[in-house]
C-alpha cells in the first residue's frame, strides 16, 4: 500500500518519518488542485493533517470526494484535515482526533479556530491556533489552576485576536487574571501537549497501522 499525507505544520517531516519511513511520501500542507496531483501517484490513502486557508485556494470537498470515490482512503485530522473530515465523513472521509471531534461535535465551528500563521520557509507556526489556546484552558480548569469564568475571559479575548497576532503572552497581558494565577498558568502551558501535534501523529499511526 501507499499513503500520501499531508503535513509539516502540525508535525513536522522528521518527526512524521519516526513514525511512519515505508511507502509514504510526506507533502506539504495541502491546498487546492493537489489531490488531482496526487491521485496521479495512485495512491491508496491520502491523510489530510495541514492545509493552506487564507495564503492560497483551500482543498475542495469535491477533490476529496473525488478521491473517495476512486477507492482510496481519506483520513484527515489537526487542521484542515479536521475541520474537512467533519463535513464529510458522513459521505466516507474518517476523522481523527480531539480537533475533528470539536468540530464534529459543533464545538468549534470556524477555519479560524485552526489557522496560523507560520514561516513560509521553515514552515514553523508564528501563532498559536484558537483550538489549541482551549484545549489548555479547559485543561488548567479542570486542574482548579483559573476559574470557569476566567477560562471563558481568556478564550473571548484569544477570538477577538486576529489569528496571525494570536499569542498566549498577548492573551494573558489582555486578561484581569492576578499575578499568581497568571504565572502558574504560564507554567502550565509550558508543560501542556499541543493537541493538533498530538493529533497529527495519531493519524500517521492510524495510517501504519492500516498498511500492516
């Protein structure tokens, strides 16, 4: 079997290769027209993790709809792979993760709660995407580290932060948290997972373990 996946953003390419090395080729975040490309290669799975939204044309639910009626597989998760997969896996595509299941499940809603902005060149993000900011504070509540109304102070100010801006350390300088909460969640985020991270690497799993 042969998979193509879609990442570098999410989880970068070496990191993906100590997951998966064996009949796989590696692209960069995925954008319009590059199915069509890619069902050139003949592959039998396409894994959707990152995608372009605002630099270029998104990936079209027709060219993934296209694919899966070819025959192969598509598997999306983390980014624009979530957000795709929740449209249309009523329709064959197979979500993966926390970041499909928010939208799956209408708790998030928007491409701008997955967006970043990043370095076109070393494709590493510059921004910290909404999804992520309320996995953590959802997270730091649950550990009685801020309060339910302090969670939702924070989100509120991380959406109205225009997502290429959108940083924790301007989110925490905008909020009316005191000093000492403020610092214990800084180390807090410190030590907390990036879940689209996370979930990009369970969709390279789920695509070894599907070629066994």
């Amino acid at each position: 079997m042969k998979a193509i996946i879609y990442t570098g953003l999410s989880v970068d390419f070496d990191e993906a290769k100590s997951i998966l090395n064996e009949n796989v080729v590696y692209k960069p975040p995925i954008k319009r027209g590059d199915i069509a490309e890619a069902l050139k290669e003949n592959p039998d799975i396409i894994g959707i993790i990152d995608g372009v939204f605002h630099q270029s044309p998104a990936v079209a639910h027709k060219e993934i709809l296209n694919a899966i009626d070819s025959g192969v597989k598509v598997i999306g998760s983390s980014s624009m792979g979530a957000l795709r997969a929740s449209e249309l896996d009523v329709l064959g595509m197979i979500g993966i993760g926390y970041v499909y299941e928010q939208y799956r499940d209408g708790e998030i809603t928007s491409d701008d709660d997955v967006a970043v902005s990043l370095d076109k060149d070393t494709l590493e993000a510059i921004s910290v995407p909404l999804v992520n900011m309320k996995y953590v504070f959802t997270n730091a509540e649950s550990e009685n580290i801020i309060t339910s109304d302090e969670k939702e102070e924070l989100l509120r100010i991380a959406k109205e932060i225009f997502y290429p801006k959108r940083i924790y350390s301007l989110v925490l300088n905008q909020s009316s948290l005191g000093d000492a909460t403020k610092n214990r969640l800084i180390d807090f985020i410190a030590s907390s997972k990036d879940i689209k991270k996370e979930d990009g690497k369970e969709l390279i799993r789920y695509v070894k373990k599907m070629m066994e």
